[in-house]
C-alpha cells in the first residue's frame, strides 16, 4: 500500500505538498491490473496530429474534463521514455507521471511515480495509435491501476463511475478531434 514518502530528488515533483510514492510496473500491467479499462475510437486525426494534441498541454482540460485541470510537462521535447509530466485535478490533487514507453505517431504509456493523495498503489495508461490513412487513426486507450487506501475500500461503488467518466473522455477527445480535422 502507499505510504507518505519522501520523493524521488531527481524527480518532478511540488515539495510543498505530501508525497506518496507509486510502485513501478512495466508493460505487462496494462494487461494483469487489478482494475482494466479499455477503450478503442476512431478519430478524425491522422497519428502525429493525433500526438500534437497529445503533446499539447493546453488540450488535456478541454477533452479530459471535469477531471483533468491542467498539464505541465516537466521535460523538454522530444519526449521520450524518460519523459515526466505533473498533472492537476480538482480539489488540488497532482500526479507525478513518468512515460516509459513513447513512440510518436504509435505508442505510449505512462505510470505514476508520485501522487500529493493516498489514492493508488499502481496507475498507468497505454495509448496505442493505428493509421487508418486518409488522415484518420484508431486510439486502444488503456488505463490500468490498483487502488489503495479509502480509495480501495470504496472502489466497488466507485468503479462504475470510473468506466462512465473514462468512456466520456474518449467522447470528448473525439468531439475535440473533430473541432481541429
């Protein structure tokens, strides 16, 4: 279980906030997760447009919303594995990402390392674009976590309302794909 931790010293991250540290997975977790979510959509974009809005800070609380309120990578481009990325929810929450897989135009995924609320043991994403040609792509979006602390107790109820707002942001990306093709 996640505990209070002192953070990574070579690692983003807001030292006026608690710390609790993520544990590190690989590419394995996104299937063997205690909890899954997968989504898949076409979109209007080809790839690298695809990986623009992706890369593009200032589009994540327009598609991702009510959740995510704004996104600061925390390492200079070209991203890479390697990458770090804070990002901000309501109610002050921050994740500390690292993106150990990334392939513009292909693939990505990322894991928390850090999170300012006891709320994941382990958390990461995998996106996965196909070029559909004709400037279109399809998005395999997974999310893939364990829970801990209050957030484990109350993920039975929770859990739905999980599916349903995920659901929602690939609607959202889709509609936002659709703004910009």
């Amino acid at each position: 279980m996640a505990e209070k931790s002192d953070p990574p010293a070579d690692l983003p991250h807001n030292p006026d906030k608690a710390f609790f540290a993520c544990t590190a997975f690989d590419r394995d977790f996104y299937e063997s997760a205690p909890v899954r979510f997968q989504f898949v959509r076409e979109l209007p974009l080809s790839p690298d447009r695809l990986f623009d809005v992706f890369e593009d800070p200032k589009s994540w609380p327009k598609w991702a919303r009510p959740g995510i309120t704004k996104v600061e990578w925390t390492s200079p481009k070209p991203y890479g594995p390697g990458t770090t990325r804070t990002v901000f929810f309501p109610g002050g929450i921050e994740v500390y990402e690292d993106f150990f897989i990334f392939d513009r135009g292909k693939e990505m995924a990322f894991r928390f390392y850090g999170t300012t609320e006891e709320i994941w043991e382990r958390f990461g994403e995998h996106y996965r674009v196909e070029d559909l040609g004709d400037g279109r792509s399809r998005l395999t979006w997974t999310v893939a976590y364990e829970p801990a602390g209050g957030f484990a107790k109350a993920h039975p109820w929770v859990k739905p309302v999980m599916r349903l707002s995920l659901g929602s942001y690939m609607w959202q990306l889709a509609r936002y794909c659709r703004r910009l093709s």
